[in-house]
C-alpha cells in the first residue's frame, strides 16, 4: 500500500532528477510510481490536431519510481522518512520522524 497521496510535496533523492522537488499530481499504485509536476519532464513529438494546432513538441511528465522519492517535511523543508500514528479514535496520522511535524 503506497502512503504517498496526491497533492503530497516530494523530493527525488536518485535519478537524473536528484535534488528536485514538487507536488505528487497522480499516483499510479499498480507500477508503484509516481507523476511529479515539473520534475522527470521529457520531449515528445506530437502531429497536428484539436489539441495541438501547429504539432510539433511538447514536455510532458514522466512517472517516477516510489523508491527513488521521499517526503518533504514542512518544518525544514528537507526529504525525511516518516511514520505512521494511531490515534485513539482510529485515524492515522503520518509524521516524520526527525522533526515530529504532521505530514
């Protein structure tokens, strides 16, 4: 189960994208990946239609592996690692472990 949702700010901490952070736009739970905004972005020839008048080339978002990302935390606004809280009425609260913050 992935426990990173969408609109989750994330940073990359492998790949050609290393250092780079953005806002989850989709998650795809069943390739364990994710799509950043403005990070992974790669050029794609399209041809004339509707959508693209002139063709050409365009950016797009390409996903990104889970393992390669991790959350940001909103006290330092560094990658950290998280945990998982039970609360007494059963919801679950995610906080990283360093600072104690609520994800």
């Amino acid at each position: 189960m992935l426990r990173i949702k969408r609109d989750d700010k994330v940073m990359v901490v492998a790949g050609k994208d290393k250092g780079k952070s953005g806002k989850v736009v989709k998650v795809l739970a069943a390739e364990n990946k994710l799509i950043i905004e403005n990070v992974n972005l790669v050029k794609k020839a399209v041809r004339k239609s509707d959508q693209y008048p002139n063709g050409g080339f365009i950016e797009i978002e390409k996903p990104v592996h889970l393992s390669n990302v991790m959350l940001v935390d909103a006290k330092n606004n560094k990658p950290t690692r998280f945990k998982v809280k039970l609360l007494k009425d059963g919801a679950k609260l995610r906080v990283g472990t360093k600072s104690g913050e609520t994800i």
